[in-house]
C-alpha cells in the first residue's frame, strides 16, 4: 500500500509540473542567479554557442 501511495503521489507531482511547465520555467528563470547560471552553462557547450553566434551575426538575406 504503501509504495503505491508513493508511485501516485510521484505521478501527481509530475502530472502537475507538466501542466504547469511554463509558469515553473518562469518562476526559476526569474531569480538572476539560476537564469545567469543555465545561459553561462548552455553556451559553454561549443555546438550550441557557434550555432547561435553564426544565428545573430549572419549576414541578412537579400530580398
């Protein structure tokens, strides 16, 4: 009984995290600390960092 109180209420907490994914994402990434912490941590990665520098510093297209 009582592992499957805990495999509900683990269920519920991802079921309610799901369906208030954003409102969490902007609740974290609202404290300047986490947000400067995951931006500095995603462009450490090399693929993701060229990709968007070649993103915002490409020429524009010609109409």
């Amino acid at each position: 009984m009582r592992t499957f109180t805990s495999i509900f209420m683990i269920g519920l907490a991802g079921f309610l995290a799901f369906k208030n994914r954003y409102r969490l994402i902007n609740i974290i990434l609202g404290k300047g600390f986490i947000r400067k912490l995951l931006v500095g941590s995603v462009l450490s990665i090399p693929g993701v960092r060229d990709k968007m520098m070649q993103t915002f510093f490409s020429r524009p297209a010609q109409w």
